[in-house]
C-alpha cells in the first residue's frame, strides 16, 4: 500500500528561487537542502529542464524529490522521468501551425528597440512566445522588460491571441500565461502549474506551494490559489528565505 508521507513543499523558480532567468544563489541552496532533511521538496516551472538546471545546476533532478519542468507536462520524481505531454499531439499539426503563423505575423508588425532569435520556442507542453526573441541579451532583456512595463505590448498580444483562437473565433481551447519578463506562454485550459498536484496530491498530507506571480493573470495563481495547495506569496527569494525560516525553524 503506498504511503502518505506529511509534508512537499513546492516552489516556482523565476522570482520565487532566483531572480529571473539567473542562477540561484549557494545561500538558497543550502537553505533548500537543509528544508529537505525536514520535508519533501519539489519545482513547477513554466521553463523547460535545461533552463531549469542553468538555475538550480545540472544535479537538481537529484537535488528535489520532485522536478516538474513545462508545468509538470514533463515529471520527474527522484530523478526518474515519470511522464512527458505533447502539445502537437494534443492540438494537432494544422491547427498549429495557423496559431503559430498568427504569432509570427502579430510580431513581425511590432517595432522594439532590438529583435534577436528564436520567436517561438516549441516545448512538451507549452509554445513560448518570444517578440524580442529568447536570445537576447540579459541587457535587452530588462530593456524589454521596462518597455513592456510601459507599453503593456504582451497584455495586447494576449488580447489578440483571446480574440483570434478564443471561443469566439476558432477556440483553440489554449491558455495564454504572462509569466517571466520578456515572453508569453501559450498551453491547453488546465495545462498550467496545477497539472502537476496529480502527480503529489495522494502522496503527501500537505503541498505547501511558494510563488511570486500569485496575483490573477500570473502564472503561480492558479496553483497558489487551488484548495490543495497551501499557497504563500513572495516578493523576491529573499522574501522566500525570509518566509521558510520562519515558517519551517530553519
Ligand atoms: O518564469 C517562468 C518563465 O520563464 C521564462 O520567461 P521569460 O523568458 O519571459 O523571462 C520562460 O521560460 C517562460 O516559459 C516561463 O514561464
């Protein structure tokens, strides 16, 4: 009979564990290792796993019970893969290549300070959709960053996306998550962080979850806010650090 065990926490990582995109620092891991002598712990993020071990090392998958890259479309338990989603088998070929063409002609028109590579990144089980393209600098990026911030262009690249495959149109039936600082990910309704509880929610007693895009439209809130979760919002990984000590006597 398989057991309940008490406790997984698990956490976001841009934002949540290191700043966006960057390396975690060693004070957090060790403050990650020292919780898990207590806990379980696990990640759900929306970056695939080579993002994923740029920022938490090329040995996380022996480093957290769970690693759940692309939402948990892709699983990991105790360094094992477990199971991997497609989202070209989900959506099919056709539909595909409708959206990704609309995308490519949506972010032909926009004028940015610069454009680099890679405007859509094709993952499990998400599309990341990228208008400065996913290779540029760390510098352009915050430039984007700042200029989104003002300009608020993924929010009406968003807008376009709800109009043209929402139910109203040709519904791809297709979520479209702002999450990190420069891209959009699109994924099918239910396909966000909570696809990944089903993988932990038999097995533990409680699934703590940390995150800082907990507010709606974010892509930690639905995962924060879903019953099986105890949520915690953050506003940086210090915050996180802050928030464990207290919260677990580390
Ligand atoms: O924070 C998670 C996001 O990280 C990256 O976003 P960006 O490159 O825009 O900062 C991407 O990997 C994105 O898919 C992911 O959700």
């Amino acid at each position: 009979m398989s057991q309940v065990k008490e406790t997984l926490v698990l956490f976001d990582v841009d934002g949540t564990l290191s700043t966006a995109r960057q390396e975690a620092k060693p004070e957090m891991k060790e403050l990650l290792q020292n919780l898990r002598k207590k806990v379980s712990i696990g990640i759900v993020s929306g970056s695939d796993l080579s993002k994923v071990s740029e920022q938490l090392g090329s040995n996380c998958l022996n480093e957290f019970d769970f690693v759940f890259p692309e939402n948990g479309l892709v699983a990991y338990e105790n360094g094992s893969l477990i199971e991997k989603q497609s989202i070209a088998d989900h959506i099919g070929e056709e539909k595909l290549q409708r959206f990704i063409n609309f995308c490519l002609a949506y972010m032909s028109k926009l004028e940015l300070p610069v454009k680099r590579g890679t405007f859509i990144e094709f993952r499990n089980g998400l599309i990341n959709i990228c208008p400065p393209g996913r290779s540029v600098s760390q510098e352009h990026r915050d430039s984007f960053g700042d200029l989104d911030k003002e300009k608020q262009i993924r929010l009406k690249f968003v807008d376009a996306l709800q109009k043209e495959f929402g139910p109203e149109k040709e519904d791809l039936g297709l979520h479209f998550a702002i999450g990190g600082q420069i891209s959009i990910d699109a994924f099918p309704h239910g396909w966000d962080k909570r696809f990944c509880l089903k993988y932990v929610e038999k097995k533990f007693k409680d699934i703590h979850f940390f995150g800082d895009r907990t507010a709606e439209g974010g892509n930690d809130y639905h995962i924060y806010a879903d019953q099986r979760t105890i949520g915690h919002a953050v506003k940086d990984p210090q915050d996180t650090c802050n928030q464990l000590k207290a919260l677990f006597d580390l």
